[in-house]
C-alpha cells in the first residue's frame, strides 16, 4: 500500500497583504495568519512629492484641516503616517488573567489622495512639480506660488546615520571608491558570445539561413 505524504498548500507572495508592518516581523505574519485576503491593486507613484518631516494637511476623517509631520512612508501601499493624526486605540496583550494594554496608533493615509502638502510659505496645501535648476539640482517647486520647497533633512535620515557626512565606515562596508570603479564595458554581443570570448573559445561555424514568412 502507497501511502502519500498530505498536501500542503504553500502561500504564494500574491496572497500577502503588506501592511506597516515589516515582511520579516512577527506582526506581519499574524496580520496574513489564516485565509488569504482580498487582492490591493496599487499604482505605483514614478516622483514621489511627500517625504519624511514634510508638513502635510489631512483632507479626509475627523482630522480634517489639520496640519501634522509625516513620520513614516510606505511605497508598497502608497501610504504615509502622520504623527499624532487618524489615530485609534488599540488594546495588545490581552489574555485570560490580564485585560491588556491600551495604546494609541495612528493608522495610514493615502499620499495620493488622503493627504495634501503645506507650502511653508504660507502654510496652505498645494500641488508640487519637479523642476531643474541652474545648477542642475532637482528640487519640488510649489506651483501654486511658484517657490521651492525643500527636501526635509528627516528624509535622509536612516538607521546608521543622521546625515551622510557622520556615517563611519565599518570593516564589512564596501568602499566608495569600489562602487563608483566602472568594471563593465558594453558591448555588442550575447551572454555566449561574452562567455566564449573570457574562456578563449572562437566560433568558425556558419549559421544556416533562417527565412521568416
């Protein structure tokens, strides 16, 4: 008698719903425990406009007409968080024995449509384009006044460093000069001709001729 070993269905990355939380986070995989949830189709944004330590205005919920700070951003869903805005409480670490703990959460906004930019200026929303300027900079001009908005310093900021400048190179990191070294040289000609060509092999047959109809 043959016996088989029981299906077991393995979830494609499809039938994931990416959340705030990180992919490799025990949340995230809570949040996507049991059936897989309703495809999101999202449209990704080429330019982003908003970035972290941005001044933004809400246009949607209670919080309407308020101005807050972006804290965080999330490409995959198009989304932004806005400190101490389009917040809900939460209870985490409930149990038999224990009634938990509250906490306050702020939930994400869309970026597209949900959240508009404030031009410093005069601390109204505004739409922004991006222009060149005579040096050659990229930089957000509002086009309802006209003015350049600058990129916050917060939107460089990462785990490693506050700016660029303070960032300490450690043994395991990869010199600059290394990754600014061009190794590559195009060329006309396939993946077998390159290969061919690094091993010393030279082609002398002639292809047959091939018609197309």
């Amino acid at each position: 008698m043959i016996q088989y070993l029981p299906y077991q269905r393995k979830r494609r990355t499809q039938d994931f719903r990416f959340t705030t939380n990180r992919p490799w986070t025990q949340e995230f995989k809570r949040e996507n425990e049991g059936l897989p949830r309703s495809e999101v189709f999202i449209e990704p944004i080429k330019d982003w406009s908003i970035f972290r330590g941005d001044r933004v205005e809400i246009l949607v919920g209670r919080d309407k007409g308020k101005h807050g700070i972006v804290s965080q951003i999330f490409e995959e869903r198009n989304w932004v968080i806005v400190n101490g805005m389009n917040w809900y409480y939460r209870r985490i670490g409930e149990s038999d024995d224990y009634p938990g703990t509250i906490i306050r959460q702020e939930l994400p906004l869309l970026v597209t449509t949900e959240v508009s930019l404030v031009d410093p200026s005069d601390n109204k929303i505004t739409k922004v384009v991006w222009r060149y300027t005579e040096d050659g900079e990229k930089v957000r001009v509002s086009s309802r006044t006209g003015r350049i908005i600058p990129v916050p310093a917060a939107a460089n900021e990462t785990y490693d460093y506050k700016v660029k400048s303070a960032y300490l190179e450690g043994d395991k990191d990869t010199k600059s000069d290394v990754v600014e070294k061009v190794t590559f040289q195009p060329e006309l000609k396939t993946f077998d001709m390159d290969v061919m060509k690094s091993m010393g092999i030279e082609e002398d047959r002639t292809p047959k001729k091939s018609y197309w109809y």
